[in-house]
C-alpha cells in the first residue's frame, strides 16, 4: 500500500498506458525480441555463422524454418542473432545520444545567452545534414564495425536529444523550486543534475523509444549499404542486402529480415506514440 | 546605538530594462534589522518588495534587473560584492528563504526527506544517514509525522508543504529567514497555523525574519519593526507600536483605513484613491503626490526626505518636515 503510494505517479502513466491497446501490443513485442536477443544462444536452433553447403538455398521447411542463405546459415538463427544485434545498436546509440546530447541540451538551456548560442548553431549546423547521411560520413571516418556503427547512428541522433532537453530545461529553470535550490547555496551543475533534468524526463524516454526505432533502421540501412556490420556477423541489414540478389528466386531470404525490421520499428513506434499520450497530461483522462 | 546591525541596507536602487523602458523598481531603499527582530515588509503588489528580497540575496536576474546603487551589508559583508561561491556558502546557511506558493517551490521528483537532506548536506559535513535522522527531527519539528519522509510533494496538501519548505529553510539554523508571502497561497485557517509556527521557531532559535506580506494583522503580532513600502522606497519605517498607534505617511494612513472595522457595519471599505504609477515612469517630486489627499505644491516637485519623527521612526514625506521645524521651536 505504501509503496504503490509513493509510487503513484508512475502508476498513473502505467494505467493510462495499459488503457492503450496498440502501446501495450508493441511493448509485448518489444519485450519478446528483448528476450529472443538476449537468450539468443538458447533459442537459435543453430549457430548463425555455420556455412552448410550442401543445403544452401533451402526454401522454408520443417528444419530450416526462414530456409537458408546462399551458404546454407540458417535465417531463423542469424533473424534472432540480428535481434540482439539490432537492439544492442538501438539502445547503444540512442544511449550515446541521449547523454551526449542531454548534456549539451542542459548547459544551453540552463545558461542560456552565448553559450546557448554557440551549443544549438553547431547543433543546427548537425541538424542540416540528414541524419543517415552523417552517420554514413562519420562511418567514412572512423571505418566499418559494430562499435563504429554504434557511434556513427548515436552521434547522428545528437541534435534531436539536445533540443528536446534544451526545451524542457528552459522552462524548468524558471520554476520557483530552482529559484528555491539557488536560494540554498547549490551549485549550478547540482541544480542541473538533481533538480531539473529528473523533472524533464518524461519528453525524453517518448523520444529515446522512437529514437530507438530510427537508430535501428539507420543501422540497418548502413549495414545494407555494407559500411555497418559486416557478413558473417547477423544483421538484418545486412542480410537484406546479401538477400537482394536473389530476390527473384529465393524472396524468402529477404521477406524475413525486412518483416524483422518491420515488426521491430514497429512496435517501438506504437509503443513511443502511447507514452507519448500518457506523459502528457493534458491528454489524460 | 553601538550594536552591529545583522543586515544594513544603504541607498539601494534597482532597476530593470525592459522593453517598455526601464523598471525603477526598487529606489533609494534604506533598512536595517538586528539580531533577533522580525521586519515586516508591507506593500502593494509591485511596490519591490520580492526585488528587495532578491537582491539581498544575490539572485536578482541579471539582466534585466540591475543594481544601480548602494550596498547591503549582511553581518558585515556587502552581499553584493562577495563571489558566487561565498555567497553559495551564506545562502541556505546564514540566509535562507520561504516562498510565496508552496505549490511550486519544492522539487516534484524528489521525496520531501531527500530535498531536506539536500539542504544539510549543501551546508555540512555529515554522513548521509545523520541527515536523515536530522531530516526526521525536522518534519517532526514541524508537525509532520517523519515516515512522510518517503512521500512525494504532490502527496501533501498546501499547508503541509509550506510546513516542508519551513522545515528546509530552518534546517541549517539561518541567522536570517527571508518570508516572501509565506500565508498567501494557503487557506485561512492554514495561515493562522502556519504563522504560529513560524513564531514559534523564531522565538525558539532566535533569528531574525524579514516578513513580505500585505496582512497588516500579521504584522502586528509577530513583527518588531515595520517598513512600509511604496513605488520601490519605504516610506515609513518605525517599531509596530509606532505604525499603530502613530501612523504618519498618509499612504499608512490609507492603508490602515482601508481595513475593515469589526464594530462598525460598513457597506464599503475605504480605499486609497488611485492606482500606484507605472514602473516605469519616473514621477517628479512624491512618488504619492497622484494618489495623496494632503498632497501639497511641493510634493508635485520636490522628492521628500527622511524625516525622523522620533529616533526609531522615520517618514519620507514634507507634511513632516514642516513638523520637524516646528518641533526645533
């Protein structure tokens, strides 16, 4: 009783949440490709990078259930393999960018004048480029690999996180428990971390969950285009694009990865548009 | 009067840019109190008295506000030279302050226990649970039952927050409460409670307190001196008794006939005619003249000056300045 009191305010979103048939569908399936990912050693009926010759190209049956690629890898072990893949990337660089771009979005917000100035025209200036557009420069740059990717997709997705925070900061700093915080000798980074940024929560987690469905497609995209993870490694990306030259024979190889990425983007974004309307109070009822 | 003043206020003016031209907000502003006193700021809305307040301790927005003159002297520094990082050391520790609305002046995402703890461990070196623990004895202090300590503001009704945020302004033991409204955004019954608990703690730890209001009742019970403030100056300045019994300035005058009289029915107050000047113009001669019904040649040209009636009460206004000379005789 006491515990669901004090936690009341999370409840609310919760309830409001639940009432959202489509939101919670997407987060079931969030939750099970969270799974699949994590537990992807146990469910994968075979190692995802094991070549197989002699069954290459093998329609879906009762053994290879996607079928299998042109080196005989079974799809439905590299589609649960590339789950892990996927989510690792979208929650890596979604988180590169929220802490990257929440830090740079509080100190503008917060202190305002030059230094606001100067932070949101180099964001702007990152805002001019389209995002696939700059993770593929900065991919250039750093070269092909997982980790690279990782930073290219987060680095890109900076501006959008620096905004949001920017915003919210500036109306928070004018609350009267700020002045109040002032008042009582904290310091300014103090005030930044304890009282304003846990008070402009709730805009970002409704990004970072549709911010997560693009880094995805980003990094599929990227991977598809061969500068993300590279063969053998799984990714759906990547295997739509090994899938692409065979698309007139073998459709199978690249209808799974693509209905992957599909479901995947999907549910984030059903699950971000129901957080989106429970955060927001006006919307509540 | 040999003793040190815990805070002078020489000469202050402040203003602010705006777009509509320059706010004087606060002009020529001269106050002191003494250890242990209580001053009660009285005033109309906009007449500076949260500027005042602001300024003493530092976080006056700048720009647009400016300190244009003067100096305030706090226990012998002058708040307006120190560094930030002196002052962040007085604030909340020597000088600490009670919002107006305490709907919005505690952190909503955080337990009340926690922000008490916050404001301890800002100013001393304790271990994390002492300050729980002294957190606990506050809220208990302040007739909150200390399991609340776990609850969220939103949990509280208003009074019992603006019992919080008492418990956080005395959590360091202030040499100087500032009390910006403390009764203003609460119910009537809440503020008679909320008062004598603030008297109580006054009397209990001996600080001094500004009080901002415009209850000229609360005023008189628990304040020893009163300034009343008008278009950014006081005006008149004395101990309760000699507002009470002696009211001088004919904007006191206003305002302590414009108090309903319990033994009389009237069917209307009594009002001071006239509304206080725009901010930003800048009146020749007393800023009361427009609205004064003793308003004489003078005072359309001339700013009045302190005039003292007796040593411990002054007025800003030529009525007694006359008086002075006629007293002289």
């Amino acid at each position: 009783m006491e515990e669901k009191k004090s936690r009341s305010q999370l409840m609310t979103v919760l309830k409001t949440l639940s009432r959202n048939k489509m939101a919670i569908f997407g987060l079931i399936i969030l939750l099970l490709l969270l799974i699949m990912g994590i537990l992807a050693d146990f469910i994968a009926p075979y190692d995802y990078a094991k070549q197989d010759l002699a069954n290459a190209f093998q329609h879906p049956n009762a053994k290879h259930l996607f079928g299998t690629d042109e080196f005989g890898r079974d799809i439905f072990s590299r589609i649960i393999y590339g789950a892990r893949t996927s989510l690792l990337v979208g929650f890596v660089s979604v988180g590169i960018a929220v802490v990257v771009g929440g830090a740079l979005g509080a100190v503008a917000g917060y202190y305002g004048k030059r230094i606001d100035n100067f932070i949101m025209r180099l964001m702007d200036v990152l805002l001019a480029i389209p995002q696939t557009l700059l993770a593929i420069a900065i991919v250039a740059a750093l070269g092909t690999g997982l980790t690279n990717l990782m930073i290219a997709v987060g680095i890109s997705a900076v501006p959008t996180y620096a905004r949001i925070v920017r915003a919210s900061v500036l109306t928070i700093r004018e609350e009267e428990y700020i002045e109040a915080a002032k008042a009582s000798g904290t310091t300014n980074v103090r005030i930044i971390v304890r009282h304003i940024l846990p008070n402009c929560i709730a805009p970002v987690i409704v990004q970072v969950t549709l911010g997560m469905a693009g880094a995805i497609l980003t990094a599929a995209g990227m991977s598809f285009i061969g500068l993300g993870i590279q063969p053998p490694n799984a990714e759906w990306g990547n295997m739509l694009s090994t899938g692409r030259d065979y698309i007139r024979g073998y459709s199978y190889m690249t209808m799974f990865p693509g209905l992957a990425i599909v479901i995947t983007v999907l549910s984030l974004n059903l699950l971000g548009d129901g957080l989106r309307d429970a955060l927001d109070p006006k919307l509540r009822n | 009067m040999g003793e040190q003043n815990l805070l002078d206020i020489k000469n202050l003016s402040v203003e602010y840019k705006t777009e509509d031209g320059i706010v004087y907000a606060v002009n020529e502003l001269n106050m002191e109190i003494g250890h242990k006193e209580t001053l009660g700021f009285v005033g109309e809305t906009g007449a500076g008295k949260t500027t005042t307040a602001m300024t003493i301790m530092g976080l006056l927005p700048t720009p647009p506000g400016k300190v244009t003159s003067g100096e305030i002297l706090f226990d012998g520094r002058d708040m307006l030279k120190i560094g930030d990082k002196e002052r962040r050391g007085i604030l909340g520790e020597e000088i600490s302050i009670i919002f107006q609305d305490p709907m919005t002046s505690l952190n909503p995402s955080m337990k009340v226990g926690d922000q008490i703890v916050e404001m301890i461990r800002l100013h001393k070196t304790i271990s994390k649970k002492d300050a729980m623990e002294e957190a606990d004895r506050l809220l208990e202090m302040v007739g909150i039952r200390r399991e609340r300590a776990n609850d969220y503001p939103h949990q509280f009704s208003g009074g019992m927050k603006q019992r919080v945020v008492i418990a956080i302004a005395l959590a360091c033991q202030p040499k100087l409460i500032i009390a910006d409204e403390p009764t203003t955004a609460l119910d009537v019954t809440i503020q008679a409670q909320v008062m004598n608990l603030i008297k109580g703690f006054k009397e209990k730890l001996g600080t001094s307190m500004i009080l901002i209001t415009h209850d000229l009742g609360i005023v008189a019970e628990i304040c020893d001196k009163v300034a009343i403030m008008y278009a950014g100056q006081v005006v008149e300045y004395a101990d309760v008794e000699g507002i009470y019994l002696n009211p001088c300035h004919p904007y006191t005058k206003g305002l302590f006939n414009s108090i309903p009289k319990l033994d009389t029915e009237e069917e209307w107050l009594e009002e001071i005619h006239g509304l206080p000047p725009e901010p930003t113009e800048r009146i020749e001669g007393c800023s009361f003249s427009p609205r004064c019904p003793n308003c004489m040649k003078i005072c359309k040209h001339k700013k009045p000056g302190i005039t003292y009636i007796d040593d411990r009460h002054y007025v800003r206004c030529f009525l007694y300045e006359n008086q002075e000379v006629k007293a002289d005789e």
